[in-house]
C-alpha cells in the first residue's frame, strides 16, 4: 500500500530532470501522475510507459505553463482522465545566469514567465479542484540562500517563488491544503548538462562548499517532494526546504 494511494499529482516540466525524478516517485508511491511537458513528447511518452510497466498510472499532457489557456486545458484533462486532483507540484522552469550589465528584456521574461508566472496560472487553476489534504510544493533553488553573483534574474525567479510560497500557505491552509516549496542544490539534469553547468567550474565549487561532498541527483529532491506531500508532513506548510547537501 503506497502512501499516496487514491491521490491524483500533477507535476509540470516533467518530462526531464527534477520533474521527471518526483513523477517516477510520486507514482511509486501510489499517486496516478499527470506529466506535463512543453516540447519534449517522446520523452514524457516513455516516461508514462516506464510508470505503467511498474504497475503505476500516468498521462502526458502538452501544455505551457505560461498560457493560461493551455494551464486550463492541463487542470481539466487531470480532471477528465482521473477525477480529482491532490497535489501539485510546480517544477517547470530555466535558468541563466548573466552579468547584471548583460540583462535584456528578454532574459528577464524568460525566466519570469516560465518560473514565476507559470507557477501563479498553475496554481490558480488547480486551486479550486483541490479539497482538505491537498498539498503544493514550489521547486524553488537553494539560490535563495546562497545569493550566487550575477544570477539577479534567476534568483529573483526563485525569491518570488519562495514569498508566494508563504502567502499561499496563508491563503490556503483554512481549507486545509499546504504549500511548501523545495529548495535544490546544484542538481545533475539534461538543463545543467544542457547550458553547460555540468563539468563547470560552478560545479566544482559547489563539491567543495556542499558539505555532503557531492552535487545532487532527481532522487534526492524526488524523496523530499514524496515527504512534503505525504501525510507525514501534515503539520508542515509555508515552508522552504533546502535539499542541497548542507550547502547553503
Ligand atoms: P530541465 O532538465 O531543463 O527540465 C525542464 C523541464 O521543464 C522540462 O520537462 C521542460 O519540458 C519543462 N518546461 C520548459 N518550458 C516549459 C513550459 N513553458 N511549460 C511547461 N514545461 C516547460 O530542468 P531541471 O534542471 O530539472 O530543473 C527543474 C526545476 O528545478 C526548475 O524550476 C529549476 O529552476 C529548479 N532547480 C534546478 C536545479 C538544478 O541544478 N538542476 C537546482 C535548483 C532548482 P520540455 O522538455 O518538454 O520542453
């Protein structure tokens, strides 16, 4: 019997790295497992089908995160497909890194919108559906502790996303759902392989400060959102909670 037998979890931009890893757990643990991905349909197809040869549920929906019309049409095929909705998990998202003389407009939408803005219409659609033991975890970034030199836009993604954690938990908890959000050390992803963290010297200067002696994998922040959703952490809500090795 899994500890989230009977939940319905739906996990954006989880057709790889993080997402991906808390999809693979939420659905050993026994939730039915929404995967929504942007572009990458091979890859949350083979995700599903990994899910269902194990004995779990799954679908892969399509859907940007940053249209609210897509947003809308992702809540209501979770709806459609498996009746009801318990946990979101808010994981899609980028980073770059850049030089505060180097900001652009762009820079600045990419990131606001994917990380911030796609969090916000996510929520705000899922909010409704979702009933007493309903949860939200927000993939957040140890950044937010660390404060990294020329990552001002990144980390003001994930400074946001930590202050809306609060205030949702606020909002929502009266109807007893929580809302914590994770937040990662440097971990080993197709993104930071992808943009060229991997192999880097931020890579190894994070070995040297992570007391723990290694940079992250998916599993170790997938174990964190299983507990955050788990009726085990149900006195747990507002929270931000670092899984970075001990750095920080
Ligand atoms: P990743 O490997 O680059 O994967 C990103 C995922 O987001 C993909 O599934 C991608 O889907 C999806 N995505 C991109 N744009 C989207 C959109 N517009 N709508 C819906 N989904 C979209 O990223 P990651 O390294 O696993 O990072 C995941 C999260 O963890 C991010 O929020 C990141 O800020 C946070 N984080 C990462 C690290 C790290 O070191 N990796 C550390 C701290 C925090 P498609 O492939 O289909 O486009």
């Amino acid at each position: 019997m899994g500890t989230l037998n009977g939940k319905v979890a739906l996990v954006t931009g989880a057709s790889k790295g993080i997402g991906a890893g808390i999809a693979r757990r939420l659905a050993s643990d026994g939730a039915r497992v929404v995967v929504n991905y942007a572009s990458a349909e091979d890859a949350a197809t083979a995700l599903v089908a990994d899910i269902e040869a194990v004995g779990g549920r799954a679908m892969a929906v399509r859907a940007d995160v940053r249209s609210k019309t897509d947003v809308d049409a992702l809540v209501a095929a979770a709806l459609d497909h498996f009746g009801r909705l318990d946990i979101v998990v808010n994981n899609a998202g980028i980073y770059q890194f850049a030089k505060i003389e180097d900001t652009t407009e762009e820079l600045y939408r990419q990131q606001f919108d994917l990380n911030v803005l796609g969090t916000l219409l996510v929520t705000g659609a899922a909010a409704p559906l979702l009933g007493e033991g309903s949860s939200i975890v927000n993939v957040s970034s140890f950044v937010t502790r660390v404060l990294p030199a020329e990552s001002a836009i990144y980390t003001g993604t994930k400074g946001a996303i930590d202050a809306i954690t609060g205030v949702l938990s606020r909002e929502l908890g009266p109807r007893g759902i929580r809302v914590n959000s994770v937040n990662p050390g440097l971990i080993e992803t197709e993104g930071t392989h992808a943009n060229g963290v991997m192999g880097s010297d931020f890579q190894a200067w994070n070995e040297q400060q992570t007391p723990l002696g290694r940079i992250g994998q998916a599993a170790d922040i997938a174990s964190i959102v299983a507990f955050l959703v788990s009726a085990d952490a149900g006195w747990v809500t507002g929270e931000t909670m670092l899984g970075s090795g001990g750095m920080r």
